[in-house]
C-alpha cells in the first residue's frame, strides 16, 4: 500500500492498522518495559465507550467512572460497559487535526 502524495499521515496509519496492528502497536514486552516491575497491570482496553461531546468531564463518564473503580480496588469485575464502544477511527473522522 501507498501512500498518496500530500495524504495526512494519520490517514496512512489508519489504513496500516487492520494488516499491520502487530507491527505498529507496542507489543507487551514493549509495554512492561516502560512501566515499573512492581506495578501490575490491572486492566487494558483496546475499546471503550469515549464521551462524544469535549465538554462532558470524565467524572460524568460511565467508562471513566468504573475505570476509577477498577484502579482503586484491584477488581477488574467492576468494568462492565452498559453501552457499545465507540473508539473505532471511523467514529472520529476529526481526530488527528487538532
């Protein structure tokens, strides 16, 4: 795949990740490395419900609410989405280009 001449590199990216996620993405080795020993992993999202309007403060996020909950009591049990999530790329065509 290539790219088009003046493509916004967000653009190309997008279009990398469904072949080439392994490749462009930290693997976990990657990422433990980065992040204490000590320090356990609780809890990763590859999706989640993200508030739609800039306004809404996190604390009003059900996604942020329970991800709270889940940090400072260790259960991962406690994230349990009510709602589909909305992460996918294609739900946010103005990323990027802030």
């Amino acid at each position: 795949m290539e790219a088009e001449p003046g493509e916004p590199l967000e653009v190309v990216f997008r279009r990398l990740v469904p072949e080439y996620r392994d490749l462009i993405l930290a693997d976990e080795a990657e990422v433990r490395s980065r992040i204490p020993r000590d320090l356990p992993k609780v809890l990763q999202l590859e999706e989640w419900r993200q508030p739609e309007d800039i306004e809404t403060p996190p604390s009003t996020s059900e996604t942020y609410q329970q991800i709270a909950e889940v940090l400072a009591s260790g259960d991962v049990r406690r994230y349990r989405p009510s709602h589909s999530p909305n992460t996918h790329w294609s739900n946010w065509p103005d990323s990027g280009t802030l």
